[in-house]
C-alpha cells in the first residue's frame, strides 16, 4: 500500500513493536473517482469490520477543496441502449448484446414502499398502516 492515492505508511507488525506508538496504524485513501455532491452538510461515517463490532479506536480526517457553487456543468447526456441516444451521438458497438433491463434491492431486505408500474415510488399513508 505504497500508492499515490492510497498507502498504509505508519504501523509496525506485532513482532516489531516497542513502544505504545509502534502500535498506532495510519493509512489514506483520496476517492477522486468517488466524488460526492452534497448541499451545506455531508455526514461520512465509517463501518468497524464487517458488521460494525470493532471496538478499536478510529480517527478519520476529511479535506473539503471546492468553491461555494457548481464546479461542473452538465452540458450533454448519453443513455447507452436508448436507439436515439446511440443515434445522436453516433454510438456503435458491434459486438454489443441487446440490451436488458435490470432490478436490484436494497442490501437491508425488502423495499417496503411498492413501486408503481411508471416507475415511481408512493408512499404509504399513516391512514393506511
């Protein structure tokens, strides 16, 4: 873990340690590709193994670089599989399968809210519970 965009750079293994600081661990990642847009706030939390039981101590640091408005503009946009999108653009994929339609769920069980045949979602009433 010696990249540029992620590295592991602090922390020696158990059988090299000496001191209390040989065991504090430190790493980094920037998630240029992961860009995320938000509003005033952004709330980022971090899970502790795979279901959250970790009990070590983690400290996270997150840098904000930006300007108070829109850095990018949407300017076009390209539906792959839309004929008059591929069309427009002048999209040609030989070797391309036709293309399917795909559903997926929630990793947390089933969506409670039923989906209309449009496509949109409706909520529930209390009045109907």
């Amino acid at each position: 873990m010696t990249l540029p965009f992620a590295g592991h750079p602090v922390g020696r293994p158990p059988d090299k340690q000496k001191t209390d600081l040989d065991r504090i661990h430190s790493a980094y990642r920037f998630l240029l590709s992961d860009l995320m847009p938000f509003g005033r706030n952004a709330l980022i939390t971090l899970e502790h193994g795979g279901e959250n039981e970790s009990t070590g101590h983690y400290e996270t640091v997150t840098y904000w670089y930006g300007f108070n408005q829109p850095g990018l503009v949407l300017t076009d946009e390209f539906d792959v599989g839309n004929a008059a999108d591929e069309k427009l653009h002048a999209y040609r994929s030989p070797d391309a399968t036709a293309p399917e339609k795909l559903s997926s769920r929630f990793e947390w069980g089933v969506d409670p809210l039923p989906v209309r045949a449009a496509g949109a979602v409706q909520r529930k009433s209390s009045r109907n519970q």
